[in-house]
C-alpha cells in the first residue's frame, strides 16, 4: 500500500487568528482531508490565538514566528522539515505590507531551487483591490507555482496581466465563511440615513 502524498498548507492565520483568510485556510484542510487522497497538515505563525484543537484528521503546526523577506530561508526550512509534497501557499494582498508584501515571493522562489520536485500551489486573495504599481511584488511567486487559484475574474485578469500564463490560473469561487446575519429594514434604514 502506498503512502499518501503529503500536502501543506502554509498560511500566516488559523482559527482563532482574527483574519478574513483562516476560517478559509480551515475549509480548505477539512475539505483535503475530507477527499482521503493527502496527508494534510498546516503550517502557521505561533500566535497564541491559534486553535489546534480546531484540526480534524490533520495537524496545525504554529511555528513561524515572521513574515519578513529576511526571514524566507527559515520559513523555507520550516516548510521543508514537514516533507511535503505538495505545499499550498495562502497569500492574502491586504494581510502584508512593506518587505512583508514580497516574503511568499522570495519563499516560492527558494523552494523552487531547494525542493523542485514540490509541487506549489498559490492561493492568492484580493490582488486586484490593491494598488496596480504593486502587483509586481507577487509575480515571483506566480511564476514559480505550478498553479495559481484565485477566487474571481478580477483577480485572474491582474495575474494575467503579469504575463502568467492561463492554463496555469483556476478560479475556484470562494463562498464567504463568515456567517452574515441580513439587515432588517429598519437597520438598513438607519444605515442610508447615516451615510
């Protein structure tokens, strides 16, 4: 019988990190495993707030202490010490600025150099809100992954606008893992009126 291949999730939040993305980073675990084809676990930042206990059939490992460019070689040797197969990169625009923005970059690019049969996989969440002078930042790590997922036609349209071929961007719609609770009348009302 053969072993599984091993897949990673590397992402800077998990539940109970206050961030649109970790409630998704959580989807996507649950789902993996869900499908019997990977050995999924999660590689996060230490934060205190980080609920391993929230893993069914993977494992959380909060171990990255920053997300700094400096600081991509030893995030790369974190990833590495899991042995995986298949590493999926969450890369939220909103979530890094400064060296922060290219740290997934420069992490992409040396995995690429130190591990080339890893296959690596980009989720990337909101480029195209941001600035379009500053999409530049992410083109290494596009250009290193075997895949690009984005979760709409805007931003599949900026990561092709950086020359990244189609055949390798997927649009997977994300629905909102946020419980949103419909505004009555009378709230919406109040709302209109204080804008």
């Amino acid at each position: 019988m053969s072993q599984k291949p091993r897949l990673l999730i590397v992402s800077g939040s998990f539940p109970e990190i206050r961030c649109g993305v970790s409630g998704h980073v959580r989807i996507i675990a649950d789902g993996a495993v869900h499908t019997g084809e990977y050995e999924v676990c999660v590689l996060t930042c230490d934060d205190p707030a980080v609920d391993t206990s929230l893993a069914q059939g993977y494992t959380v490992y909060p171990r990255i202490r920053q997300w700094r460019a400096t600081k991509a070689y030893s995030i790369c040797r974190e990833i590495l010490s899991l042995c995986p197969d298949v590493v999926h990169i969450q890369n939220p625009t909103v979530k890094y600025s400064g060296l922060r923005s290219v740290t997934m970059s420069a992490v992409g690019l040396l995995l690429k150099i130190l591990a080339p049969k890893v296959r690596l996989v980009v989720m990337q969440h909101d480029i195209a809100i941001g600035n379009p002078l500053w999409r530049w930042r992410y083109y290494p790590l596009f250009a290193a992954a075997d895949a690009v997922v984005v979760s709409n036609s805007r931003d599949e349209q900026a990561i092709r606008a950086q020359g990244i071929s189609r055949s390798k961007i997927y649009r997977a719609p994300v629905s909102s893992h946020i419980s949103l609770h419909r505004a009555s009348a009378e709230q919406k009302k109040r709302s209109r009126e204080a804008l």
